[in-house]
C-alpha cells in the first residue's frame, strides 16, 4: 500500500471520528477517502506542467468523477470551492 493511500485513510477514519454526522449523510463508508482523493487529483491536474491546458480538468469532469459518492450532500457551492 503506498504511503499516498496510508495518509488518505487515516485521514478519513480521523474526519470520520470528528464529525460523524457529516460522514452519517454519505451513501457510502469510503466517501471522505474518495472525496479526498479526487481533490489531490484536481489539484494534481491543475498544476501539472505536463498537461496541455485544453485537456485540464474541467467542472464536469471533476463532478462526473464524484458521481454516485458525495454529490448528494454537497452543495454546488461547495462542488465550485473544491474546483
């Protein structure tokens, strides 16, 4: 297991412990792991030189890869502050 997934999920047991009725609205147990990791993603595309600007990340990307995990609690508002 590499050291990227280590710190994801002990992320998500510690965020999950700390806020437990957030986390009780998700579908799913491994929501804040996806979550997390689809922001490193994001941000991994956006700063990545080696990514021509026309194949970036784009919203509809970014929200066609959380569908079916959290998009059902999070806001638009929160879905534009993570893009």
């Amino acid at each position: 297991m590499s050291l990227y997934v280590c710190v994801w999920k002990a992320f998500s047991g510690c965020y999950a412990e700390c806020n437990p009725d957030v986390v009780r609205q998700f579908r799913r147990a491994d929501t804040v792991f996806l979550l997390a990791f689809a922001i490193v993603m994001l941000n991994t595309d956006l700063h990545n030189k080696n990514i021509k600007p026309d194949r970036k990340m784009k919203l509809e990307d970014f929200i066609r890869n959380l569908r079916g995990t959290v998009l059902h609690v999070l806001s638009q508002k929160v879905i534009f502050c993570c893009f």
